[in-house]
C-alpha cells in the first residue's frame, strides 16, 4: 500500500469552521471598538462646544450664546474657539444640531449619521454641560446623564 500524504476534507473543513469562528468574534469585536470610539468623540465634541459657547458668552457683551456654530469660527475669534470641521457640524460619525434659544441658553444634539453603524447613542446638552443620552432616538434633557 501506498503511503498518501496529505490533509482530508474532514480535517480541512473543520479548520476552516474554528478559522471563520474566530474571524466572526474579531469583526464583531472590531465594530465595536469602532462604536465606542465614535460615541466617546461625539461625547468630547459636546464638551468643546459646551467649553466653547462659555467662553463666546463670557467674552461677548451684551453677554449672547453664538448663534450657530460658525461663530464659534469667524476672524473675531482668534483663535477660534472650536476647529472648522466641527463647526461644520459632522465628526467622526456623528450629526452635530446646534440651536440657539435666547441670549441665555442653547441645546446641541449629536446623532449618529448612520444609526447603529456609525454609533449606537444619541445625545443632548444645553448650556448647564451635563451631556444627556438616549440609545432610541433623539436624546432631550429627560434622558439620563452620561457617566
């Protein structure tokens, strides 16, 4: 008898089950990271905006929240108080919603562009700074606070 050398098919599919296994808990793991991530940027993109409209508000007299975030960007502000892109309104996956209210307060609103792809949570600040979220939709001042 010949001696044959080789793998048989029994022993090639089960490598190729434990390999896609494990491929399927990497990108899974991987898109999660990529989630956590974005959400973390949006949370520290509303703290600077939060930071931000202070400043706007302590260095402007009569004393007035920006109207929208681009004057957070104009030539006054040297520097300017936040970078262009977030002034644009889009970061890292997220939505930015800036509304003025009065010369005494505002909300901003960070959404997923994409969601459940870009980021799982939504989320609310005014100009107190505690940042709210809400995993279902748009977030509001009910919604918890963010730990």
């Amino acid at each position: 008898m010949k001696s044959r050398r080789g793998f048989t098919l029994v022993e090639i599919m089960v490598v190729l089950a434990i390999v896609m296994t494990l491929a399927t808990l990497v990108v899974s793991n991987v898109l999660r990271a990529r989630n956590n991530a974005n959400e973390m940027t949006a949370v520290a993109a509303c703290r600077t905006v939060v930071t931000a409209c202070q400043a706007f508000y302590a260095n402007s007299f009569p004393h007035t929240y920006p109207v929208d975030l681009t004057d957070l960007i104009l030539p006054t502000s040297n520097p300017p108080y936040i970078d262009s892109v977030l002034a644009s309104g889009v970061r890292q996956g997220y939505k930015f919603t800036y509304v003025f209210i009065d010369a005494e307060s505002f909300t901003l609103n960070s959404d997923p562009s994409v969601p459940g792809k870009t980021g799982i949570r939504h989320f609310f600040v005014n100009e107190s700074g505690t940042i709210k979220a809400n995993r279902d939709g748009e977030a509001s001042s009910a919604d918890p606070a963010v730990e």
